[in-house]
C-alpha cells in the first residue's frame, strides 16, 4: 500500500526526524538502504538509529534545515512527527523534493474510539488531563495549514490502514510515558502516571490480570505531490 500511493519502487527517499529509525526500517522492505537517508536533530536518538538500524545513512539536521541538495529526493517521509514542525518546514521540503516527488506524513495510533475500555480511559483520564492546551498534536489538524496554504503542492490525499498490535502491559506504559507531554513531567508525576496506568489496565476486564492483549490501532497516511 505505501509501494504504490508514494512510489517509492527505486525511489530516493528522505526520513525526516526518523528518531530511532522505526519508520526507515519499514521502508527497507520496500527501499534498498542506499536509497533512504534520514534526517534526526536529537544526538541520542541518531546513536540508537546507528545501532537499530546499520547501513543507512543518517544526517543531523531539523524538517526546518534539512541538510540534503536542491531537488535531490522523491519522497521526503515524516512518521509521528509533521505536527511539531514549523511553518517554514514546508518550503524547505520543497527544497529538497524533485518536481513531482512527493511528502508523505503519517501517524499511527491506538483507536481510543473503538479500543478497549482502558485505552479510552488513558486518552480521556490519564493523558488528556495533563495535556497543555498549546501542545501541537496530530488530532488537532493544524499541521495541515502550511501544506494547503502552499502553491507548490497539491490538495492533501488520505488513506486510513486500520490494524491491531498486540500488547503487553509495560508496551502501554511506555505508550503513554513516550507522549511528549508526559515525558516531559517531573519524576513525581510521571510515578502518578504509571499507576493510574495500572489501575486502568486491572479494572478493565479486557486487560485485567493478562501478559499480553490487542489493541485495534490506525495508522494514517497523507501524501501531496511537489508541483512540476
């Protein structure tokens, strides 16, 4: 599915804050390695991509300063990321874009509509409350803005994969503890969290008491095309 909505068959491809490569290492089924080269400004997380993923190459440099040549990639993807760039990050992956080639930025996410009672209850009860109000976010739709405000590129296309994970309950502690807003409390609060986790997981009969359950998760995908 991503093969044939971003043409990425022999394709040179662009991972924009790949953090430790969990996007490029789905890409190698489709890429061959020296044909991807991702972009990451964290230190940390370049040393763990380096590790998890050997042979492609790996750049510093921000979706705001990429640093790739004029026109020198198909497809310039974003995992989990498009909404914490700036507005100038659009320009500057139309920069690097071939004419014709094509941004795609996706999300994938536990379904907190139809998923299990614990995982509505960590949305709404657990994550949700300490949400600042200015935190960027996939749900609002604002990263959005930039793209459709620009003449270089076309409408936006939607394609929505949905999937289950399974998972255990230290993989939905990690979830939660993982989201920027969390992972930024302080060390007090974060033990708060962690229980509240654990209540939630043993009060719903789903989870209760079980090493590993399944998750209904959506990935989305949206892709735009670089005007000729």
């Amino acid at each position: 599915m991503l093969s044939s909505s971003l043409l990425l068959l022999h394709a040179l491809v662009s991972d924009l804050a790949a953090g430790t490569g969990k996007v490029t290492r789905l890409l190698l089924n489709l890429v061959s390695l020296e044909n991807i080269v991702a972009v990451e400004p964290l230190d940390g997380m370049r040393k763990q991509f380096i590790r998890s993923t050997p042979g492609v190459k790996v750049l510093a440099g921000t979706a705001e300063r990429i640093p790739l040549e004029d026109s020198s990639v198909d497809v310039v993807i974003v995992g989990d990321a498009f909404h914490w760039f700036g507005v100038e990050a659009v320009s500057e992956i139309a920069r690097v874009l071939k004419p014709g080639g094509r941004l795609c930025a996706q999300w994938n996410d536990p379904d907190a509509v139809n998923g299990p009672l614990f995982m509505k209850n960590l949305f709404h009860k657990v994550v949700g409350s300490r949400k600042p109000a200015a935190t960027p976010t996939y749900w609002s739709g604002k990263w959005r803005a930039g793209i459709e405000a620009s003449s270089q590129f076309s409408p936006i296309r939607t394609t929505r994969v949905s999937h289950t994970v399974t998972m255990s309950p230290r993989q939905v502690e990690n979830f939660v503890l993982s989201l920027s807003w969390i992972a930024h409390l302080g060390e007090d609060e974060r033990e708060r969290v962690k229980a509240e986790i654990g209540r939630e997981l043993e009060a719903d009969p789903y989870s209760a008491g079980k090493t590993s359950f399944t998750v209904p998760y959506n990935t989305d995908i949206h892709y735009t095309t670089l005007a000729k």
